[in-house]
C-alpha cells in the first residue's frame, strides 16, 4: 500500500494530458478526493482521453476515482472467469476484467542489484492495465482521429463506456 496525495494524482493527470496521452490509468483508490482530481479527469475526458481506474480490493465498496459516474470502473474476475472474491462490486462497475492468478513482472533489491522475476498476484490493478489495453488496440484499431471527428473529443469516453457495457460478455454473478 501506497499512500499518495490527491493533488499529486492530479498533477500527474493533468501532466498526462499535456504530454498528449491517450489513455490514462489508475491503479489507486480511496474514500474521496479532492475537487482538484474531479476536475483534471474531467478536463482529460474533455480533451479526448479516455480514463479507467481500478473498483478496489478487499473494501467492500467501489473507491474513488472508480466511483466517478465519468471514468471506467474495473473490477475483477477470477481464473473461472467468476467475480473474484476480493473484488469491489456493484452499479458502479463498468466492467470486470482478469485480476485473480494474473501473472506479474516483479523487481526487487538484491544483494549486487535488482533481482527480476514472474510471479502471479491478484487485484484490480492488473483489471484496470488490462482494461486499458484493449482502450487503447480500440483507438489504435478505428483511429483516434477518426473516432475523434465521429463522436467529438468530450464524447469519446462516454463512447468508450457504452460499447465497453454493451458488447462485454456478462459472467454469472
């Protein structure tokens, strides 16, 4: 666990979009943040990014960012392809995604340097990356420009999330 700052979570937003990124994830999440964050997602979403951040783990509750009506909640899904159990859940969640017997790359100090290995972990960041993914093949795919001149920047997120709803197959539970 990492504890982070939600203005710095919003300069790091905000630094995104100017930096011309074109999906921006969060793996983090809390009970509320400040205004600051809302309104540099929503200026993000307003210029053309789409924005996704993991439901939560072992909470009981969709976390914020996750819980904003504007960004794509994802929550996860174990290796039956059900609910993973430590999950957030409900009418917040835009989509569930693999996050139980994911595998990792992982890092850690050794003796004479860092020492890499694979290992599997669980959680809804790996749901989110994922999710994020396929945000991104989907611009690549239709072309973002083309998407853009479709549906204007403001509403391409809200495009994402519709399709993302209607076309996502649904697992018992």
């Amino acid at each position: 666990v990492v504890l982070v700052f939600d203005g710095d979570v919003a300069r790091a937003v905000e630094y995104a979009r100017r930096q011309g990124c074109h999906v921006i994830t969060m793996s983090l999440g809390g009970v509320g943040f400040s205004p600051a964050l809302r309104a540099a997602i929503n200026a993000a979403i307003d210029d053309g990014l789409l924005v996704l951040a993991a439901a939560g783990n072992q909470v009981g509750f969709v976390v914020s960012p996750a819980n904003y009506a504007e960004v794509v909640a994802v929550a996860a899904t174990n290796i039956r392809d059900q609910p993973w159990s430590g999950s957030s859940h409900g009418q917040l969640v835009d989509v569930s995604a693999p996050g139980e017997s994911v595998h990792t790359a992982r890092a850690r100090k050794g003796a004479s340097g860092p020492v890499y290995s694979v290992g599997r972990s669980a959680g809804t960041s790996f749901s989110v990356a994922l999710t994020a993914g396929v945000a991104a093949l989907w611009l690549a795919h239709h072309g973002r420009e083309n998407l853009i001149a479709k549906y204007g920047r403001a509403a391409l997120q809200a495009v994402f999330i519709d399709l993302v709803r209607k076309t996502a197959r649904r697992p018992a539970g």
